[in-house]
C-alpha cells in the first residue's frame, strides 16, 4: 500500500524546502499546513479529508476523530512520541503506521544536559537576574561527579548515559527492560526507581506518556527525592504533577528544574514558569536542524513503509 494524497500536518515539516521538495518527488499531490498553526478537531478532519496519508507530528488522533475520517489509511509519524496517536484505533481501522524510534536522539540528548549543567550552575537565573538590574555571583555546583539518574533508558536515555561519561559521573538507569549489556559498557548502575530517586543529585526523564507514566513524579516521589536535587523533563508533559513540582521548587526542597515539555502545552502555570529556581524551553528538544531533516525523512519514508499499527512499536508504547 503506498500514499497517494498526503496532508502534512506538522508545521516545521511544511516549512521546511527540502523536507517539501523531497516529500513532493515522491508525492506530488502532497497537501502542507501552512497555516502556521497546531491543527485540532474539525479544522483537522477538514484538512485531512480527501486525503489517504497523512505525516502528523504532535497532532492529537484519537479514536473519536480517526472515525470520522474512513479514507485516510497510512500514517507517517514525524518525531519519536507516540502518544498523541491511538494506535488501538488505527489497528481497528486498518490504517497503518510508519514510525521511527530515536531520531532525534541527539538533539535531545544535548538539550538534556545544557539543562543539567544550566539548573546546576543557574545560568538562566543569573540572566534573569542581570535583565532585572541585579549583579551578583551566584554559586552554584559542578555536574561532573554528581549522581546523575536516568529514569527510562530507551534512544535518548542511553545517549545522555554515554554523553555524561567525560563528566565522571555515577549514573543510575532504570528501565521496564534493564539493558544488562548496556550497563556492562557504559558502567551505568540499573536500579530500582525508588533508589535511583532517593540517591541522585540529578534526575533525568526519558520516558513515553502511557497510563503508567501519567504522574509518575507526584508529590510523594518528589518528596523522596535528594534536597537540593534537580529534575529534567525533556520527554513528555504530564509525567511530572507540575502543581506538586511548584510547591517543591518555592520550599527548596528541589533547588532546580528544568523541562522542555508541559501539560497542556503551551504551559498555563504561570506560578511555576514565574519561580526563579524554573527553566522553561518551548518543546525545543527535538527542534534542531540536523533532528528535523532526519524527522522529516523518516516521515516520509514511514509512509511507505508503514505496517500493521502494533506490530513494530514497542509493547510499553502501545
């Protein structure tokens, strides 16, 4: 089965020439969003309508809106998560799915640890704080030698792992499916989460959004945490309570965090992104150059390819 009419949802997809070019040679009757904005309900239906593929990124598909669309039969998922997209529906549906884990690996990895060495150093905080009028030295602590926790350790958590190793930290992984040769190599530490959270200086989410992950760092679990610990939530919004993040963040109990994703996105917690101790990026991680050509071509390339919705994706992102 290939894609004869595509709707390309994603707006960087479509704003980007050579993903258009490349995408048109292989389907000339492409349709992109041009709009330069997040499509939703009828205003999706109406674009993907008359359209049999379509290359989505954080477009939310869910079963109600695939039914209302009985022509579309191919999906190609540009970016890693999977969440947004019922699969269950799709594999109800008979619409396949093309979809590439770790692509943008590198362009989060990196994102990740700015935001380790940023929340440990204060570097957006002392920036803030010059903007305002303020001068001062503020102290801050090393990454290197810190423990250093990686909570999921999938394409982007083994690439944070192997990008600490100049720092010499002890890094401590868990996982649903402990990488024993993994850890052999990198000399990381697969521990329960419990310990993992309770030891670390630095705890690093790399995690899908499924019904288990779903605040799996609530106030409790923050609470566990090392005093003066910093959390980094470059995976998905909705893993972290962030009400519960907030209120850890104004005791000092966590002196830091930093998090690139939110729930809802764009953020309303105007509290938290207010807090001095919060850094706040825009769902950047996967938004370098190099991360969205190499998005975007698996996109398309996942349109041709795309097989049976669960039969390629791993079970714990179902």
């Amino acid at each position: 089965m290939e894609p004869r009419r595509v709707a390309v949802l994603s707006r960087s997809f479509s704003a980007h020439p050579q993903l258009r070019s490349e995408l048109l040679a292989r389907c000339p009757d492409a349709t992109f969003n041009d709009s330069g904005r997040t499509l939703a309900g009828d205003e999706l239906v109406g674009f993907i309508d008359g359209h049999d593929a379509a290359v989505v990124a954080l477009e939310r598909l869910d079963a109600a809106l695939l039914a209302r669309l009985p022509g579309l039969r191919i999906i190609g998922k540009y970016g890693v998560g999977l969440d947004n997209v019922d699969l269950a529906a799709c594999q109800r549906l008979d619409i396949r799915v093309g979809w590439t884990g770790g692509v943008n690996r590198r362009s989060v990895s990196e994102l990740t640890l700015a935001f380790m060495i940023d929340a440990l150093r204060h570097v957006v905080r002392s920036n803030r704080e010059i903007l305002g009028g303020q001068f001062r030295q503020i102290q801050g602590r090393q990454l290197s030698g810190r423990t250093v926790g990686v909570v999921g350790c999938g394409h982007v958590g083994k690439d944070v792992v192997r990008m600490l190793a100049p720092f010499g930290c002890r890094v401590l992984v868990n996982d649903l499916a402990p990488d024993a040769a993994f850890c052999a190599e990198t000399g990381a530490q697969a521990v329960a989460l419990d310990t993992l959270v309770a030891e670390a200086d630095v705890v690093t989410l790399h995690l899908p959004l499924t019904p288990a992950t779903r605040l799996m760092f609530d106030a409790p679990r923050m609470a566990a945490m090392r005093r003066d610990a910093v959390l980094v939530n470059t995976a998905r919004g909705g893993i972290v309570d962030e009400a519960a993040l907030a209120a850890a963040l104004r005791s000092g109990h966590l002196a830091a965090a930093a998090f690139d994703v939110f729930s809802p996105e764009p953020p309303v917690d105007d509290a938290l992104l207010a807090l001095p101790n919060f850094i706040a990026t825009g769902h950047i991680g996967g938004s370098s150059a190099e991360a969205v050509l190499a998005m975007g071509r698996a996109a398309i390339d996942g349109l041709f390819q795309a097989v049976d919705a669960l039969s390629h994706v791993p079970a714990y992102l179902r």
